[in-house]
C-alpha cells in the first residue's frame, strides 16, 4: 500500500510577511523592502525545495515478522530510514498508533542525503489479547521550520497475544470414561501392558519412540504406537459472566481464569488426553476436545481473544453447552460465582454420568476482603460429591516447562547491514 505524502507550510506567516513587503515597497519603495523581500522569498523558496524533495525522497521500511507471541515475549521490529533525496534530513520523527500497551516507536532520527539510517525497536508484551502494529507516520521539514512533510503510511497488521500456560497446583481431576470398550492411541515412549505396533513418524514425535528396527526395515524413521487405556474427555468451561467477576487487569478473577484454562489445557494435552474449551462473553468460543499438543494453539488463540460479557451467567452456560458434552466426559468449571443456582446445572449433567469439577477463584481475595462464605459454599459442592478447588489472589504463576515453536526473526548481517528474515527455534 502506497504511502501518503504530504507537504504544507507550517505557518502562513512567511506569506503574510511577503505581501505586506510588497505592499510597502509599492506605497513607500526602499531599499530596505527589496532586500528583507528578497532575502524572504529566498528562504521560502530553499524551505519549499528541501521540503519537497524529502517528500518524494525519503522511504522507511518497517520490518517485523509473525502473527503472534506469547505473554511475556519480547516484541522486536526493525525500522529503515532511506533518504534518496538531494538534501539532508535534519530530523525526522516517527509517530506509530499501534495499540499493544507498553510499546512505543516514536523516536527522532537524522539521515544525510544518500544514505540510510536503521534502528531497531523492542517492546515486552504483557496483556493477551489481539492489538494492532499501525498505522504510523514519519514527519519532517526543512531547516528554517516553514515547511511540513508527513509520509502516512496506513498499512495495519494484526498481532495475536496468547496467554502463557503456567504451574497449576496438584489438581485431581474426575477422569471420566470413553464410551464403550474403545481405545485411544498415542505415540509414547513408554511401554505398557496393551498391544502396541509401528507407524511413520511424523514432525513433533519424540525421538524415543523410534523402533530402530523396522526403521531400518522400512529405510524410514518408524516410531512405536501403544494403545492408552480409555479415558473420558475434558471440557475446560470458563466463566465470562461480567456480573461475577472481580480485581483489575493482570490480577482480576478474568485473567486467572484464562491463565488456568490455558494451562489445564497444556497440562493434560501433555498427557494425551483430548481436551476441548467452552467460554460464553462477548463472543461464545466453543473448540470440541481433541487430543494431541497441536489441540493447544486453537485453545491458547480462543482464550487469547475472550472478555467478559453481561448474558451468559454459568448456569445458563452449562446448559448451553451440556447437550455438546456427550456421555463419559469430564467437566470443569473456572468461575469465581458463588450463586448456587448453577450447582443444580452440575447435578443433572452428573446424572447424565458426565463428571464435573469445579475451579472455584475466591472472589474476595481479588477485592482484598475475606469471604466467610467461601468454605459453606466448598461443601455446598462436596456435599454433592463434586471435587472443587480453590485459588486464591495470593496464588503465584510460574512458566511451565518451555514449548517450542518455530517462527521468523530478523537478523542483521554484520559489515553489510543488511536485514535477512531467519528461521529459529524457540522456546515459549
């Protein structure tokens, strides 16, 4: 997309003072007009020519690559100035209107006539969600301030922010069944009691599951397939009612919710059990459980983009998305709601031999106040034989294990200064 470039006088008080020469060399000719007249109109005119030749001279890249990065990531982008114009640029300021919180690119920098300047900018991302890199603008003018130039350039690109999985306290969770006499089968490095066979290996195996013998049997990498003892579904069910939650941005009832769904998610996609996600705010985000580490990114880009909404409280929520659960499955609740009119929801999903468990975030810690009602309502549930958990404010996250993922960065080639996209491996 072609920028848009623009030159005009910074103030029309150079023109206001060439005509009021004008007017008293006519009415009252001296030589002092003709020299302040022309002496004025010679600044003018070298103003308009610089300005103009910045305008059609000055190019400036911006260069970043991928579409998203995790919470806590380092958020980095190149920028280069090119000035093929006959004049100097004295200062050039860059405005940007990205709307990542905490990142800036405004700066000023200067290029002589024929060559390039680059910097480099760098950014921490701390918030999910998805935010925008643009529009942004560069803004010059010549040495005598009368002229300005501004290069729009209005492209925008999206970047998504996905939550971070995290540490999650020893939560026991009811397992479930799958449906009839049905097995599931994973790749694993550990052998078990049931029959096990070969298929081809695939990107993301691990290289222990590798059968080195019918490797070279097939004259291809081969890898191990045992059959996992059968095991019900998870349903991870987020609680988005605006009505119930509590505390403000990175500590609020909202936030933890998405750290813990995501990281229940990596949790127990790590150890090959389907999990699916439900959350009811602004926008519903239903992803039926799947099994497998690639079920992950799907969760982590739906979590990435959720907000509270004001009609979907949790009961109406598991009613809404019982009839999707399917027998055997089990279901978790993260809510910070204390209303008991959902417990009821929970009971008749039981009786439809679904096992559900519950969350719970102690609302009055992310207030800063107790909550005496808190234990009755723990046993409320455990009257009913419904495992609950409690998290608190206090709780403190830690990064699991790192992910790793592959994605472009930008790498600047030593003595030539040359930017080169590069594929690394990284983790997350």
């Amino acid at each position: 997309m072609e920028p848009d470039r623009r030159l005009k006088p910074h103030s029309r008080l150079p023109l206001f003072l060439i005509g009021l020469l004008l007017a008293l060399q006519l009415l009252q000719p001296d030589d002092v007009w003709v020299v302040a007249l022309v002496g004025l109109g010679l600044a003018v005119g070298l103003s308009y020519l610089w300005a103009r030749s910045l305008r059609n001279g000055v190019v400036v890249e911006r260069l970043s690559k991928g579409a998203w990065v995790v919470v806590g990531d380092s958020l980095t982008e190149q920028f280069v100035l090119h000035n093929h114009a006959l004049w100097p640029v004295l200062w050039a300021t860059v405005h940007d209107a990205s709307t990542i919180p905490g990142y800036a690119i405004d700066r000023a920098v200067a290029a002589a006539s024929g060559s390039s300047t680059e910097w480099e900018t760098r950014g921490t991302c701390t918030q999910r969600g998805i935010f925008t890199l643009g529009p942004w603008s560069v803004e010059m003018g010549d040495p005598f301030g009368l002229f300005d130039v501004t290069i729009a350039y209005p492209e925008v690109r999206t970047l998504m922010v996905y939550p971070r999985a995290m540490h999650l306290p020893d939560i026991q969770l009811p397992r479930g069944t799958a449906g009839g006499a049905a097995r599931r089968t994973q790749a694993t490095p550990q052998a078990t009691d049931l029959s096990n066979y070969v298929r081809p290996y695939v990107p993301g195996d691990s290289l222990h599951a590798v059968h080195w013998r019918k490797t070279a049997q097939h004259q291809a990498l081969m890898v191990r397939q045992f059959d996992v003892e059968p095991v019900g579904d998870l349903w991870l069910l987020l609680d988005l009612d605006a009505g119930v939650q509590a505390g403000q941005g990175a500590e609020s009832t909202l936030e933890y919710g998405v750290i813990l769904a995501a990281s229940l998610a990596a949790q127990h996609l790590g150890q090959n059990r389907a999990v699916g996600l439900a959350a009811f705010g602004k926008e519903p985000v239903i992803l039926p459980p799947q099994p497998g580490k690639a079920q992950l990114w799907p969760i982590l880009r739906g979590l990435a983009q959720v907000d509270a909404g004001e009609e979907w409280p949790l009961a109406r929520a598991l009613r809404q998305i019982g009839p999707e659960l399917g027998r055997g499955r089990t279901l978790l609740a993260i809510t910070p709601s204390q209303n008991s009119d959902w417990v009821g929801e929970m009971l008749r999903l039981k009786r439809r031999d679904i096992a559900p468990a519950v969350l719970l975030l102690d609302r009055g810690s992310f207030l800063d106040q107790s909550s005496p009602e808190l234990s009755a309502f723990g046993g409320l549930l455990a009257d009913h034989n419904i495992p609950v958990h409690v998290i608190d404010k206090s709780y403190v996250f830690r990064p699991v294990a790192p992910l790793k993922r592959r994605r472009t960065v930008l790498k600047t080639l030593g003595g030539h200064g040359r930017v080169v996209p590069v594929e690394v491996e990284e983790e997350v």
